[in-house]
C-alpha cells in the first residue's frame, strides 16, 4: 500500500491532510454508461482548493487545476460524495441534461 504524503500548510485547521490519494488518476477504463441522473457543479468563486473532494472521490475524476477543483464528467457517478465533504459548499448537484 502506498502511504500519501502529508503537506504542512493547514486545512481546516489540521495540518496532517494527506497531500495525494493512494493511487494516481486514470485506473478507470470505461466511461460512464449514462446511468447518472445528477451531477456535481463546481462553483469556482467558491473553492478555495483545499482538496478535499479530490481525496473523497471513490473514482479519483477529480482533479485540482489552477487551485480549483475540475471534475472528469466521463468518468464521475454521481454520488455526491465531493458535495457532501465540501466545507466551503462550492460543490453542488444539479440534475443531469
């Protein structure tokens, strides 16, 4: 198991947040088979790039570009999970178009 590194600036208020999730983008293969029916909207006046989404996502889409958070919508579920963990609500789900 690859251990993430820890980065020394504080987030939240704690400063062991890992830096890096356990393995690097790009295992999925396949995208996403139309199934989702909502999908999380990031709001870039809003995240401050603090990564925790990046670190939640089960599929690794995520990706923090320009310190703001960039989802991969081919690959992304829908499963709220970025929204719920953003502390600044800059994640939100919309219905799928």
């Amino acid at each position: 198991m690859i251990k993430p590194t820890v980065r020394e600036k504080k987030v939240f208020g704690f400063a062991d947040v890992p830096e890096d999730t356990s393995f690097e983008a790009g295992y999925l293969v396949s995208v996403n088979s139309g199934w989702r029916s909502i999908r999380p909207v990031v709001s870039t006046e809003k995240c401050i790039g603090c990564m925790q989404c990046y670190l939640y996502c089960p599929d690794g889409v995520i990706s923090i570009q320009e310190n703001k958070a960039v989802i991969d919508y081919d690959f992304c579920k829908g499963c709220g999970i970025c929204s719920k963990i953003c502390k600044p609500g800059a994640i939100g789900m919309e219905r799928e178009r």
